[in-house]
C-alpha cells in the first residue's frame, strides 16, 4: 500500500465522484437534485454540482456551509418573491398606526422604539437564517459524524489509518448536502410565513416586528376575507409579539437555552444510512433524500431531550396563549376578528408544508401544543386580576406559569388575586417577588 503508484482510498474517493458530477456516473443529475429536495431545473443542478465539486476540493468550514445554506434559501425564497410597492407601504404602515393605538389597552408592554418594517421573503430569509443555522447545526455536525463513522467501520483495520482524505470528504459532502437541504426548508418557509413572530420563537433581532405583504395578500385571498381587516389583524398580532419579547429580555435567552438542551442531546442512529448504503439504486436517490428529511436518522428522544421538549412547548404556549389573547383584546372592532383567530390558532398547531419538512429534518417541531389551554388560561388570568397583574408575571421566569397551571390555572388565579389585595401570606420567594411587582416595589438592596 506504500508503493505510489498505488491509488489510496482517498484518491478513489475523489475520482468517483468526479466522474459522477463530470456526468459519467450511473446517477441521473436531474433525479439527484429532486432528491436533495432541489429544483430540477438548469440553474438548481448547476449550482448543487458546483458546492459538490467544492466540497470535494476543500474541507468545508461552518461558515461556508452556513453561508451556503444563506445562499441556497435565497434562491428558493426568490423564485416567486416580489417587491414592496408604495401602495402596499402607504396601507400596511397605516395598519401598524392603528394596530399600535388597540394595543393601548390591551398590553402594558409599551410601544418599540423601532418602527415596524415590510420584508420581502428573500428580506425575511436573510434577517432570520441566523437563527435556523443555529437550530440546525448540531443534526448537520451529527450527520456528517455518522457518515464518516460508518465509512471507517466498513474499512478494513489495515487500511483505517490511510482513511483520513476520504473520511475528510464524506463529512465535507454530508455538511454541504445538508446545507442545501436546510436553505432549500427555509427558502419555501419564506412562502409560508405572513411575519417575523409567525413560527412563535424570536426570529428577528430584539424590538423588531415585521410582516410579509406577499404572503398577507395570499393568507387573505384564501381565507375570502378583506385584506385590509386581515392586514389590521395580523399588525396588532405582529406588534403583541415583538412587545412581549421585547419587554420580557429573559424570554429568548431562555427559549434559546431549551432548544440547546434538545439540540444536545441529538444523536444519529446510522443504521439507516447502512442499509441505504447496502441497497442503494443509482438510478432512486430519492431514497437518499427521504432519509435526511422523514427523521428516520433521528432515533427516539432520551429522557433529557423528552423534558427540555416539555419545556419548549411550554414557553410557546405561554407565548401563543399571551398573544392570542391580547390580539383578541385589541381587535374586538374587527368584524372577522373570531374567524381570523382561528384562523391563526390552526396554523400554529398544525404547521405547513416547509415547517413540517424542518421538523424532519432537525428532529425539532415548533409547535404550541396546548395553545388553546393556554389561551383559556391568559384569559382567566386577566379577567381574574386585570392587564397589568397579568402582563406582571413576564417579569421573571420563576413568576411564569407552568405546564400544571395550563391544565387547571385555579390555584394560580387564587394566588394571584391574592397577592393582588394583599391580604395572602407570602408562603416563598417567588409569591414575596410576585407581590413586589404587583405593588410597584423596587427589590431590597443587599
């Protein structure tokens, strides 16, 4: 193996799949690109043999697969995208006008400071696929591992130690294909949202609120509603959202820590990617595809990652429920206000297509699954105490609801009421907290 004429494994690794992306492989370039969940056309499988080829040439960093992933989600965004007019500026910032002045009554959380903006969906992609980036990489590192590790146990021993070009390559192409996959998800994401608090988790940078015009307008056409009362609506949605975390500084930085709990604990069972190995049919790569996108490289969740998931849906019901109710609050004047919050209700809890496929692909789903509960629960709060007690409990994690309080909210309605007229015995820390924030009292200093 030491003779140089010899070819090493890393050599025909490479010379494999030059010949496939020269066009002399077995594998249809056309059927591989819809396997990778791309387009077909011309342009898709130019540049999808592009990043192949430069995978092949070069390790790839994680900024170069983020950046690829950018790339990728802003060409499908685009495809059917369209600019902001100034009729469409001129109507929706009237929107934001009225939908701040509702809000009025319905939130103590004050204005932002930032005006709201439009975006269109390649707009929207870029201010956002930092944080899908950060939701994705520990599946996409976790794959590129177990591609390699099961190229190196299908290695003889002798031959391990001369692995290492190849083993470079595989995890190059893993990264780069999952990339493609990612930008792909979230550049038909961008055809699905109608604003930057749509998926429920900060998106946007903090004390920003925006909306879509182009996905407003198709949201309206389906529903056979006027637009004008449905962009009104979904205005006073938007701002609620942007509000509430603007307001409530602790919550990203907690939603963000459960969802890296989760992350962490993401293995990949390579069995799957074996027995496609074992079986695979050049002339099928859609298998391929429906490997990275159904989960079934996602083995079931561990316990860790059960109870961190417990609490991502919670914090987003939390979330939900909040907005839900304000929203309803602050649209009472709208004739289809009831229709348009079911409306939303039944989006958030069933997700879309291009949602439904990042949940595959990241083992991850985004969803408020008591939403209703926790809307009834906001709802009791509110007329139990009023705006302000209610708005009170954002203050701090420890005086957040929990999951117990979504099923029956009897106990903490009491407590707070309580607390409220002053008249309960401060049993712990968090109700002695509970009761500074509802009287307006500054912390004892140390």
């Amino acid at each position: 193996m030491n003779d140089d004429s010899a070819a090493r494994p890393d050599d025909e690794f490479r010379e494999l799949f030059e010949k496939f992306l020269s066009g002399n492989g077995d594998i249809d370039p056309a059927a591989l690109a819809g396997a990778a969940g791309l387009p077909r056309d011309p342009a898709a499988l130019q540049a999808l043999f592009a990043q192949l080829r430069n995978a092949l040439s070069q390790p790839t960093s994680p900024e170069a697969t983020a950046q690829l992933a950018l790339d990728q989600a802003i060409s499908a965004a685009g495809q059917n995208d369209r600019s902001i007019d100034a009729e469409s500026s001129t109507a929706f910032g009237h929107a934001f006008d009225v939908a701040d002045i509702w809000l009025t009554d319905a939130t103590e959380f004050g204005a932002l400071q930032a005006r709201p903006v439009l975006l269109t969906r390649r707009e929207w992609v870029r201010l956002t696929m930092p944080v899908w980036n950060a939701l994705s990489t520990p599946v996409s590192s976790r794959i590129s591992d177990a591609m390699t590790s099961l190229l190196e146990s299908q290695t003889p021993e002798d031959l391990v130690g001369e692995l290492g070009g190849a083993s470079g390559v595989l995890r190059s192409l893993g990264g780069t294909l999952f990339a493609m996959q990612l930008g792909h998800v979230v550049g038909q994401l961008a055809s699905e949202v109608v604003s930057g608090g749509d998926i429920g988790v900060a998106l946007l940078p903090d004390g920003k609120a925006a909306l879509l015009p182009h996905n407003v307008s198709a949201l309206a056409t389906g529903l056979d509603i006027d637009e004008q009362e449905v962009r009104l609506y979904l205005a006073v949605r938007e701002l609620a959202h942007a509000r509430l975390f603007h307001h409530a500084r602790w919550l990203p930085l907690d939603l963000q820590s459960a969802l890296t709990a989760y992350a962490q604990g993401i293995r990949i069972d390579a069995s799957p990617l074996e027995h496609l190995m074992d079986d695979f049919d050049p002339s099928n790569p859609e298998e391929l595809r429906a490997a990275l996108t159904d989960g079934r490289l996602i083995p079931p969740k561990t316990e860790d990652q059960e109870r961190a998931l417990s609490r991502i849906e919670t914090q987003l019901a939390h979330i939900e429920g909040w907005v839900d109710v304000v929203t309803h609050e602050a649209t009472r004047r709208l004739p289809k206000a009831d229709a348009l919050s079911e409306t939303m209700r039944r989006r958030r809890a069933g997700g879309g297509p291009a949602e439904s496929a990042f949940a595959a692909l990241v083992g991850l789903e985004l969803r408020p699954r008591r939403l209703r509960e926790a809307s009834m629960m906001w709802r009791r709060i509110t007329d139990a105490v009023g705006v302000n007690a209610r708005d009170a409990l954002w203050a701090h994690p420890d005086l957040m609801p929990t999951g117990d309080d979504i099923d029956d909210p009897a106990a903490l309605i009491d407590r707070v009421v309580a607390t409220a007229r002053g008249d309960a015995p401060m049993q712990d820390d968090m109700d002695r907290a509970l009761d500074d924030l509802l009287r307006g009292d500054a912390p004892p200093e140390n």
